[in-house]
C-alpha cells in the first residue's frame, strides 16, 4: 500500500548506511525476502510485478525495520474530533 516503508541499516566498514525502501504508488507494496544470504527487499505492484528491488549481503544488515502504513477503516485514521456535551453548539 503507498506509504509503506523498509529501512535497512548496513554495516559499511567503518560506519553504517541507512537505506529505504518505500511503495510511492497506489496499489504498490513493499516485500522482504531472505535466501541464500542475501536479504531483498522489493516494492511490488498489485499484479505481482517488481518495480525495484535492494539486495544486501545478510551478514552485513544490521537491522530491517518494516513500518507498514496503518490499516483501516478511513474514519479510524482521521484525527479525533474534540468531544461536546451540547449538540447544539
């Protein structure tokens, strides 16, 4: 869904990388993969098209965060409106 995220942190030698993955169309998602040491993160079209994809070596990821954009109901996500006794008001 649009808005979801994948950050990867890496192990660069020295100092560490931070790299982001993120669904920038409607419709798109991002998956994560781990296989054969190598972890692959890839943003993906509804019909299961790979648009792009990041593969790191598995023993230099430091950390994968997935921050998925919060599901629901659209009156759930809206903000909340502030409570009043009087109707009429």
């Amino acid at each position: 869904m649009k808005g979801d995220r994948v950050e990867i942190v890496v192990d660069a030698g020295d100092t560490t990388r931070t790299y982001e993955v993120v669904a920038s169309r409607a419709g798109r998602r991002v998956e994560t993969a781990v296989r054969r040491g190598v972890v692959e993160v890839s943003e993906v079209t509804r019909g299961g098209g790979v648009v792009r994809t990041a593969r790191f070596m598995a023993t230099r990821v430091l950390a994968l965060v997935e921050q998925p954009v919060p599901r629901g109901e659209p009156s759930e996500r809206s903000e909340e409106r502030p409570f009043r006794d009087d109707p009429g008001s």
